[in-house]
C-alpha cells in the first residue's frame, strides 16, 4: 500500500501564497509521486475562505499549538485578529488528510499554517523562530508525520522505511 502525502498546494506550482505567488518545488520525485496518484494537492488557507492575496499574518509570541489550543492568536500585519480563519484552515488539513487516508504531509516553511521547522516571530520584520504553524501542528498532533520542502530526501527515507523498499532519488531532486 503506497502512502499518501498531503503537499501544500503552492509547492506545486499554485500561486495560493499569501503574495499571490507559488514557491513551486516540483522536483521531479514529486513529479513522479503526482504520478502514482499519491499527492493530495491541498491549501489550507485557501480552502478555509481566505484570499489571494491577502496581509501577511503572523503568530503572536507562541506557535501553532499554542493558537490551537486558544492560548495564543494569529494577526495580520494590519492589526486584524485572524485566528479563527487560521484554526479553520489547520482543522480543513487535518479533514482532507485524514480522509484522503494521508499518512505525511509535505508543507510550506515558514507558513502561519504550514510550517514545520519554523515560523515567523510575530513582528513583521522577517525574524524566524523554531516552532510550527497550526496545520502543521494539528497534523503532527494527530498522527501524520510532517516534512517541510526542504525535506524532501527525509521524506523519501520515512517512505521507504514503512514501505520496505528503496526509492531511487529522481533526477533534478535537491538533498535538502
């Protein structure tokens, strides 16, 4: 049984971004993965109503877990409180990959929502800090393992760890 992978729309070439751009990461192992029908192709943000483009928006002085457990908020950087947007947007990932039957999720970095690794610190002056963003952080707390974009060759090996087979890295695909 192959495993599905949620992957943020805009890693696929959506332009979905809060900036009306995509980060597109179309490596050719994930070229190849759309081909065997195991992407689900989804963006939080959108799905859950939110514009394109709209304000950068950043969690304030905590994370995503924080914002889904109530204990922190998400604003954009015109001063609106969009929490309740933003836990819609994690609740709808964690909807689409769980009835997708996902078993990962490959996200955008630095994402109110997406990010895994890092987010932004919730001045509006580019500072990154370690924390995850509330669909990833829903997702992870939820059983499905969460991979940025920059861990792709992560990726492969969880795959190929509960699949018992080695998958070959594709031509074009970045270590990292």
């Amino acid at each position: 049984m192959i495993n599905k992978i949620l992957v943020s729309a805009c890693l696929m070439g959506f332009k979905v971004r809060y900036n009306g751009s995509a980060k597109a990461h179309l490596s050719a192992q994930l070229a190849l993965w759309q081909q065997e029908q195991r992407l689900v192709i989804h963006c939080p943000e959108l799905a859950a109503g939110l514009p394109v483009p709209r304000p950068p928006a950043e969690i304030m002085l905590a994370d995503g877990k924080d914002v889904m457990h109530g204990q922190a908020r998400i604003i954009e950087n015109s001063g609106q409180d969009v929490t309740e947007q933003y836990q819609l947007a994690a609740w709808l990932a964690l909807r689409t990959a769980q009835t997708s039957s996902c078993s990962a999720a490959l996200l955008t970095e630095g994402s109110p929502t997406c990010g895994s690794q890092f987010i932004y610190d919730g001045s509006f002056s580019g500072v990154r800090k370690a924390g995850m963003g509330v669909a990833a952080s829903l997702l992870s707390e939820n059983g499905i393992a969460v991979f940025s974009e920059n861990q792709i060759a992560e990726l492969i090996a969880w795959i190929e760890e509960r699949e018992g087979q080695k998958i070959s890295p594709r031509k074009g695909d970045y270590a990292g």
